[in-house]
C-alpha cells in the first residue's frame, strides 16, 4: 500500500533549518527542509558526550540576498512542497 506525503522541494529558494552547537565553528552543515528533521538532529546532537552542557541552537532560513549589482537584491524563500508515493 502507498501513502501520499508531501515534502518541501530541495531547492536554491527552499526554506531550510540548520543546526549550530555552541562554541563551536558551525562543523558540517546540513540543510534540513524539514523542521521536524531539523528539530531530531538538534536533539541528537545535544546528547552527544562532547556537546554536553552546550547550546543547540536551530537556525531556520527564511531570505536570501546576492550582491550584483548595487543595491543588494533580497528575496524571501519560501516553502516549496511536492508530493511522492512513500511504500
């Protein structure tokens, strides 16, 4: 039996969440469209034992800008979802 779902397409104008540890230099960054993945991976690096005590902060991107030309040109991203057929 197949279910509908509907998730967010991974694009360039996508909104997506990020997780930042602490005292930390960002380490690898990961795109997450999903805020409930996002909110998993915050969770599953906060218990990790060389994270303990730190702050997990979840960063949610929201705009974009790019410098071409003067003035800088900024655009709001925006949730963009598609469907598939998850088995």
């Amino acid at each position: 039996m197949y279910e509908e779902k509907s998730v967010p397409e991974k694009t360039q104008d996508a909104r997506f969440w990020e997780c930042y540890v602490e005292g930390t230099n960002g380490g690898k960054h990961v795109r997450h469209y999903l805020q409930a993945e996002a909110e998993v991976e915050a969770e599953r690096l906060a218990r990790l034992p060389n994270v303990n005590g730190k702050t997990v902060f979840l960063f949610e991107c929201k705009a974009k800008c790019k410098a071409e030309l003067s003035p800088v040109k900024w655009k709001t991203l925006e949730i963009k979802v598609s469907s598939y057929l998850l088995q």
